[in-house]
C-alpha cells in the first residue's frame, strides 16, 4: 500500500519529463492518469500510517501521536515527524497534480514546465519521505532481522 503512490509519483514524473520531448497525447494522458492515481493511492496510504502511527511509542515512551492525527513535534519523534511532513508535503502537490491530471483528460493543457516541476516534486518528496519511513519502520532499532 506505501509502494503504489511513491512509484505512480515517480512514473508520473517521468512520463511528465517524456512529455516534453515527445509530444504526443498518450505521453501526457500517462501523466495524467498516473498523477490522479497517485493521488487516489496515497488516500489509504495515509490513513493506515496515521493508524499505526497511533499505536506506537518513541523513545521516551510516549505515543508519537497524542492528539489529532499529527505526530507530536518531539525531539523523541524527529524521523517520523519528518517522514510524515514529507509526506503531508506530497500529498498536496499530488491533489494539485490530480486536478491538473483531470483538466488534462477533459480536454486542457496546463502548463508542461509546471507539470514537470510539480511532479518532480512529488517524486522527490515521497522518495526521500519513504526513505525515512522505511529506515524507521525496518532500520536496526526497529527489526532485529536488519544485523
């Protein structure tokens, strides 16, 4: 479920790249679709990690969210409030994206460069961010298996 958005983003950008070389309607279709996907995947995404977010504790054994649905800016919690800013950061250039997938697909052309821009963005937001998660979830503290 963490996987689909981080690689839709990162396809969406790439096919937003291909767009400006080959101009042709599938290319830029791709982007679209691949965009609204990343969107919509990222929805469950979310709300699971918010779930297990909730049921775990920090270092100082404290829950890493208390109230709400943000991790408590701790210096205990540092990684995984990074990891769920980036997140949080992604997810709205993605619903930008998706809108722009959607005018693309009805019929619009929003601007390329912006598209590339935006699409950059969220693939390096979400890579870097699912990095962080990841090192958090399966890093040496984390899975006795990781040694």
């Amino acid at each position: 479920m963490t996987h689909l958005p981080i690689a839709t983003a990162i396809l969406g950008a790439f096919a937003a790249l291909m767009a400006l070389v080959v101009r042709r309607n599938e290319i830029t279709w791709a982007w679209a679709v691949l965009s609204i996907a990343a969107f919509v995947t990222a929805l469950p995404a979310a709300a699971t990690g918010i779930a297990a977010a909730k049921g775990r504790f920090n270092d100082d054994g404290k829950p890493y969210i208390q109230s709400g649905f943000i991790v408590t800016h701790l210096p205990a919690n540092t990684r995984i409030f990074r990891h769920q800013m980036l997140g949080i950061s992604g997810f709205a250039v993605a619903a930008l994206l998706a809108i722009f997938g959607v005018l693309r697909l009805r019929g619009r052309n929003p601007n390329r460069f912006l598209i590339v821009l935006l699409a950059m963005l969220l693939a390096l937001l979400w890579s870097i961010g699912g990095h962080l998660g990841g090192s958090e979830l399966w890093g040496p503290d984390t899975f006795p298996g990781f040694h």
